[in-house]
C-alpha cells in the first residue's frame, strides 16, 4: 500500500455545478489537489472530472477532444440493471439482486482490494438507504493520454466491481454530493494490479 499525501492529484473541476447540476454549466478549469482537497471538493457538493484539459477548452463540459491526460479512475456503482423498453422507447431501471452483482455502501468499505488501493469511497447524490449508488476513486501515478487506452485501463476495475460500464471514458464528469458518506482510504492503485492486467500506460 502506497501513500499519497504529499501528491499532487491533476484533474478538472467545475465549482458552478452543485450536486446534481446541469451538466452543461460553464466553469471547467484544472486543478491540482491532494487526495484530501479532492474529497473535500466532492463533500461541499462540487462537480470534478478525470481529464485534465487542454488550454483551448474554454470552461465548456469536458468532451474528449479537449482533454490531454488523466490519472483519476473512478468506478461508478449504480447497482442497477438497464434493459430497453420498446413502448416507451427508453431504458428501464431496476435494483439488482445479490446474485446479479448487488452491491452495499458497507460492503465495498471492507473489501479487502479498495482497502489497500482505493483513494476513497463515497456515496452519489442518487443514493438510498435501500438502493445504495457509490463511487469508488482510484488513483494512478502515470497519466493516460489516450482515450481508448484509459477505457482499457479503467475496464478490469469496472468488471471486477460491476461498475457502470457507460462510465469509462477520459472525460466523464462525475457529481459531487454535499450529503455524502466518504470513506477516505489515500491509496494508489497498486502497480502489480497495472501490470497484471497489461495496462502498461
């Protein structure tokens, strides 16, 4: 286990967008922060994403031609099933069960993997009692310039947790929650688990 308190995380946040915002709202800037300036940025209810963005970006929503690197994973857990509906035209949304994947909150704290290589965990602004929807941070010390490398990179992690898979891309924006529970644990991901899963960046 590695610690990283005296690191500098690189990121982009926007401090317009509270809780769940318009995602469209103007104000995306980079920033560096610790592991625990992050965290404190997600519990006042602040937007954040991975990528890093490039100088011709102009505050708009992150999109992939404007980011140039990101060393943030984040695995989204929404303990949901999506299916079509041909009615309604849209995806339908119900809970998990635990043979299907379901995952809690207290459960994800304890495991043994996020223990030892988690930056923290915290809990979305969706989330509920009986329908728990969390995030869990990971952090990297190489960045990953390429958008399809950093979908290969961060795609063992969302298996492994039966994360969101829609929510694997290099400029993803994530919520803040200023309701949130968090789990700070101030970890970065283990090289071997780099390694063995051939993500050399």
């Amino acid at each position: 286990m590695e610690n990283i308190e005296s690191l500098k995380i690189k990121l982009s946040i926007n401090k317009n967008m509270l809780n769940k915002a318009n995602p469209s709202t103007y104000g995306w800037r980079n920033i560096e922060y610790t592991g625990q300036e992050l965290a404190s940025h997600i519990q006042k209810g602040l937007a954040f994403s991975p990528g890093i963005l490039r100088a011709n970006a102009n505050g708009r929503k992150p999109s992939i031609k404007d980011i140039d690197s990101a060393q943030i994973l984040a695995i989204d857990i929404d303990n949901d099933i999506k299916s079509y509906n041909n009615v309604t035209k849209k995806y339908d949304k119900r809970i998990k069960s635990k043979e299907e994947g379901y995952i809690t909150y207290e459960e994800a704290l304890i495991d043994q993997f996020v223990m030892e290589n988690a930056l923290f965990v915290y809990t979305t602004p969706s989330h509920q009692e009986l329908f728990n929807r969390f995030r869990i941070v990971f952090i990297i010390e190489q960045f990953i310039n390429n958008a399809e490398v950093y979908r290969n990179a961060i795609t063992p992690l969302i298996e492994r947790f039966g994360g969101d898979k829609s929510c694997s891309n290099i400029d993803r924006l994530f919520y803040g929650n200023s309701n949130c529970r968090l789990e700070y644990f101030g970890n970065i991901l283990n090289q071997d688990f780099v390694i063995n899963n051939q993500l050399m960046l």
